[in-house]
C-alpha cells in the first residue's frame, strides 16, 4: 500500500524523502538551505519556487493553495530585478530568505529555516515527533499541521508518524475527505490506506458506487486495486446482471 502512496506522492514528498537525517535535538536553525523561483511556462503551469535542502527539494507553485506563501509570491512576482528578501511563515516555523532577481519569478538565493519549539511540543504529545530538524521543513512546505493531525485523528486515522502526517499533507488527505470515504463498503482504519486511496483518485463516489452494487466491508487493499483495474461501480452492477442472466 504504502508503495502506491509514494508512486502517487513522490514530487511533493522529495524533501522527506531524501533528506539527510539531522537529530531533532540540534539547533533550532537550519542553514543549509537555498531557494531557485521559476517563471510559469510549458507544463509548469504556475510560476513556482524550489526550496532546496542538501539533496533534497520540495516545489512550491503559485496557485493560491498555500496562502502562506503570499508574501513569497509577491517578492518574486517582482518585475524589476536585483536583491530580493522573502519570508514564509507557518505553524512548523518560519524559513526567511534572501537573494537575487534577474526578472519576475526567476532569480535563486539561500534560505534559514527555524523551527517553532511550541509546535514540536505539540508534535510529541501526540507522538508525531520527527527524527530529523528537516522533516519540520516539509512540514512547512506540505501544510502540515496539528489540527489536521487532530482532525484525522478524530476521524479514526491517526497518523503514526510524522511521516504519516507529511503523506497525509502533500496529498490532501483532509478529514472532510475520510468522511466521505467512509460507506459500507470500505473499512477504513488505517491513515496509510487513507493516503493510498487518495493517490489512486478514489473518493466518496466511488466507493459508494461499489456499495451500491453490492460490494460491503471491502479492504482498503481491494478498493485500491479495483480503482487501478478501471473497476466502476457501474461496471459491477452490469457484471451482476449479466451473471443473473447466466444463471437463469
């Protein structure tokens, strides 16, 4: 399952996955960080910043869903070029950076992260502490955030890590999202199977199309594969009537 989360995910979650593990327990401050901004243009769709650290990197595009990133967007959409300074503030910390333009959202420069300690203390009374002062970076890069730790918590999918809680982040699992998953027809338990069904484009519809056709209880296992074999919901009840005809 977990296979199919990282297939579907694996853009948004480089800088998890690459990074060089860096003891929780260091300074709160990450240096060793850099920025590169690249104008929109081809299949790049909307300008976007690369957020860059040792060898990993993380990209941001300006589309307007990451609000956070407002004041970002605004000093690089900048039209006129030379020194240009950014900041990007969230609940994991605040990454402040500097550099240079050579035209409207292209340019590249260095950035300093910093942690919040009040945000990781919060992490840790739910056992989400992280194992490296750079997973606190993707956390601000993928939006992830206690209330959605809490809120999928509260809707029977807590995350077991902080790695689950980045997954869960950078492909939008939200709590209105396992809401809608839930029918009688899947059994949903585990954020893992969450994030999977999520990567594969199954939502609330689907499965209540496999409901629908008689389908109870299924594993997040099944319903993921039947979404990978173009199993539809319709397909299945013309399945079921084309056997009833069979059999009589």
């Amino acid at each position: 399952m977990k296979a199919l989360l990282f297939a579907g995910g694996a853009a948004l979650l480089s800088i998890l996955a690459c990074s060089a593990p860096t003891a929780a327990a260091d300074p709160l401050v990450l240096s060793d960080v850099s920025w590169v901004a690249e104008p929109a243009g081809g299949k790049k769709g909307a300008p976007r910043v690369r957020i860059q650290h040792r060898k990993s990197s993380s990209d941001q595009s300006f589309d307007g869903s990451r609000p956070y990133f407002a004041a970002a967007e605004a000093a690089l959409g900048r039209k006129t070029p030379g020194p240009v300074s950014f900041t990007v503030t969230h609940d994991a910390g605040t990454l402040a950076c500097t550099g240079t333009l050579t035209r409207a959202f292209e340019g590249k420069g260095e950035c300093r992260f910093t942690s919040d300690p009040a945000f990781e203390r919060a992490l840790g009374e739910r056992g989400l502490v992280p194992d490296r002062r750079s997973t606190l970076l993707a956390m601000l890069m993928v939006d992830a955030t206690i209330e959605l730790a809490d809120g999928l918590t509260r809707e029977g999918v807590r995350p077991k890590d902080a790695d689950d809680l980045i997954a869960a982040a950078a492909l939008d699992v939200r709590p209105a999202y396992v809401r809608d998953l839930k029918s009688e027809a899947l059994v949903l338990t585990e954020i893992e199977d969450a994030i999977a069904c999520k990567a594969l484009g199954v939502d609330g519809a689907y499965v209540r199309g496999l409901a629908a056709a008689g389908y109870r209880k299924l594993s997040a296992d099944e319903v993921v594969s039947m979404k990978a074999m173009g199993v539809t919901g319709e397909y299945a009840q013309a399945m079921n009537r084309a056997a009833g005809g069979i059999s009589k």
